[in-house]
C-alpha cells in the first residue's frame, strides 16, 4: 500500500472467492496486473484480463472471484475497507509497502 493524497493504492493478490460486500461511500476501482478476475455483480459478472480495469459504482454489491492466483491493483479513499459493509474475519488493514 502506498498513499497518494487521500487515497490508498493498494496491490493485492487474490485466488478464491471474496465476500459479497458494498461500499456506500466510494467508488472501488480494479485493476488486474495478472491472472484473471471475475467480479459478480447482482446483474451479471464483469470479467478483466491483465491491463484491464472496472470501476464498482459506490452502492452497488458485488463479489470478486479469481479462478487462479490474480494480481490487482485498488485505488480507494484512505481507510476504506476491503470487506466494505460485510466485514467479518476476511477485513483486513491495508500494510505499507517498504
């Protein structure tokens, strides 16, 4: 994680399936650096390849899902989340990279 004015760039690694899960106050941007990341979506899924980014509308439920390992990139407001409203055991606080 890295800071950049109020906001935290976040690199991550997925493989699984995350928690359904809302922000209500931000948007989340992803971007997939490898791998391949499925977000669901209550109206249907959004699938990116490496290079390609989605941007979750503040509000809106979804669900990110890696088949394999994936690298992501996240650009959120400081302090935000990773399990938005859901938390539980997977809530985890963004580290300084060094």
């Amino acid at each position: 994680m890295a800071d950049l004015n109020d906001y935290e760039v976040k690199l991550a690694k997925l493989k699984g399936e995350f928690v359904w899960h809302t922000h209500d106050d931000t948007d989340e941007l992803f971007l997939v650096i490898s791998g391949r990341l499925t977000i669901r979506l209550r109206d249907g899924d959004v699938v990116l390849e490496p290079g390609e980014l989605f941007v979750v509308p503040r509000g809106v439920e979804h669900c990110p899902v890696a088949d394999e390992e994936t690298a992501i990139l996240l650009f959120e407001p400081a302090g935000t989340l990773n399990t938005g409203d859901a938390g539980g055991p997977r809530t985890k606080a963004a580290a300084a990279l060094n």
